[in-house]
C-alpha cells in the first residue's frame, strides 16, 4: 500500500515547509533603531524610528508590531497635505526583496502608546515586528533624545 511513504513525504515536506518560514523572519532586521525621549521622561507615549531591512528572497508585508515596554505599538505615518500634517496608521507596510523602509520623523514611524514605565536615555526597548503569514521579527530600540 502506498499510504505509508506517501504520509512520510507529507510529513517531510511540512517540516522542511515550517522550518523555513519559521527561519525566514531573521531575514527581516532594523537597524539604527530608536525611540525618541519624550521632554518629560514619565509620558506615556513616544515614536520609534530605524531602517527596516528585507533581506529576504521574498516579499514581506508588515502587519503590526508588540513590544513588552508598552501595551500598543502600531505604525503610522505622517503626510503634509496643502500644509496641513496628517498622520494615519498604516495596516500593512509590504516590502519586497532587498527593499528597505526608513522609519523617520515626518514620515513613517511607530507609535509606542501607553508606556509601562518612564523612559531613560540609552534604555532598550524591545520591539516585535509582526509579519504576514504569522512570523515576527525581533528588534531593540535605543532610546534617545535625538537622532543618531
């Protein structure tokens, strides 16, 4: 009967299938990530800035983010329209092989709200990207009262 083998390649294929989407994620890094130091370190929100890398062999699309510093973490953006600033959280931030997104004032960021603590300069903050399909990405932040 050809049950046997043909479960056993079944079974083979989804471990290599889960091993690398699990291993893929690491291919997804920041780098030069911060956190600005709000003027009063005791605020309860503040922004993360750094260049988000994909150095995968696939598109990545970004979904949403955690970090255990702070109970919501989501990524925003900031436009100026007709001289007006607006800024409106984005859902998905999909980033092709090779491609990078710099996450900087006035532009993209992360909005870290309700702070679990104050902040001191030079503190890490860790950070969880959260990729489509289920795989995170790992990230610090350093906080700072300016850009690197």
């Amino acid at each position: 009967m050809i049950t046997k083998p043909f479960v056993g390649v079944l079974w083979v294929l989804c471990a290599t299938a889960a091993s690398a989407s699990a291993a893929e994620p690491a291919c997804v890094t920041v780098e030069q990530g911060w956190a600005r130091l709000p003027p009063n370190p005791a605020m309860p929100m503040t922004a993360g800035y750094g260049v988000i890398h994909n150095r995968c062999s696939k598109a990545v699309a970004i979904t949403g983010a955690t970090s255990s510093s702070f109970n919501d973490v989501s990524l925003h953006e900031t436009t100026i329209t007709d001289g007006v600033s607006r800024m409106r959280a984005i859902e998905r931030l999909p980033l092709a092989p090779g491609a990078r997104a710099e996450l900087k004032p006035g532009g993209l960021h992360l909005m870290l709200m309700q702070g679990k603590g104050a902040l001191k300069e030079g503190q890490a903050l860790p950070l969880r990207l959260q990729l489509e399909g289920g795989g995170e990405a790992s990230a610090t932040l350093t906080v700072r009262k300016a850009a690197p």
